[in-house]
C-alpha cells in the first residue's frame, strides 16, 4: 500500500468541507503526513463583485484572505493535528485549476475534497471535486455530501 507523505485538502468552508477536513486528518495521522488546508479564492480580479464586502476602507483582497486565513486556523486548531499547514491562494481561474496546480507544486500525494451533493448536468459543469478528480496527477479522495461520522 501508498504510504501517503503530503496530503492536500482542498476547503471552501461550506458545511460539506467539515467531513472532508476531518477524514484528510485521520488519514495524515495513520501515515504521519504533512496536511495542508487550502482554500482558493477564484477568479479574483480588481473588478469583480464582492459577496463578503470588505470595509470600504480595507483592500478586498486583503480583507478576503484574513478571513480565510482565520477560518482555516479555526478549522486546523479543530483536528487535533500538530503537522497542519494553511495556505490561501487567490486564482483567476477556476478553484479545480488552483487545487490541481497547488499540489503539483508541492508534490501532493493525495488530495480530499468534498461533493456538495449537487445533480445533473450544474454537478459536472461546475464541480471542484469533479474537475480535481480528472486533472490530478496523484491520488484524490472525494467525500461524499452525504457522508455520515
């Protein structure tokens, strides 16, 4: 069996990313791996709508990613694992094109992510776990939506 050294988990902080956080850390720890907690924010460009609106007197983009960064420690300090790393990056592109190019980097030997249990054709059009499944050279585990502790 893959003995797994850097596992990546990809967050959106949707309700589903929770079980997918907790079983990328069970898996960390069986293998003594590094995890990684990232969360992109896409297509982020100077024009773009905001949907968390930024003081008018702080920068979106920074605005954006201290409230990411504060809620992947929240998520990190809630696995009980010391070898948790956080990383935000911003894309133009679509999260699944950042996910897959993230872990090419860092030579990513797993990659969780979470469905959010969506159907027909809006799931494979738009679908992170989808696209990161089909573009990843390493091995992606999807949590179900519908995935019960």
């Amino acid at each position: 069996m893959k003995k797994f050294k850097n596992v990546l988990c990809a967050v959106d902080f949707s309700k589903y990313c929770r079980n997918a956080a907790e079983r990328a850390a069970e898996i960390a720890r069986f293998y003594g791996a590094r995890l990684t907690l990232l969360h992109v924010v896409e297509h982020f460009g100077v024009n773009r709508s905001n949907v968390l609106i930024s003081p008018e007197d702080i920068d979106p983009r920074y605005y954006h990613e201290q409230q990411a960064k504060k809620s992947l420690a929240e998520l990190a300090r809630s696995l009980d694992y010391d070898k948790v790393e956080q990383e935000v990056r911003f894309s133009t592109q679509a999260a699944k094109r950042a996910i897959v190019r993230y872990a090419g980097e860092k030579n990513t030997d797993l990659i969780v992510v979470a469905t959010h249990g969506r159907h027909g054709i809006t799931s494979i059009l738009g679908s992170t776990s989808y696209g990161v499944t089909h573009m990843a050279r390493c091995d992606v585990l999807v949590i179900s939506a519908h995935h019960k502790n």
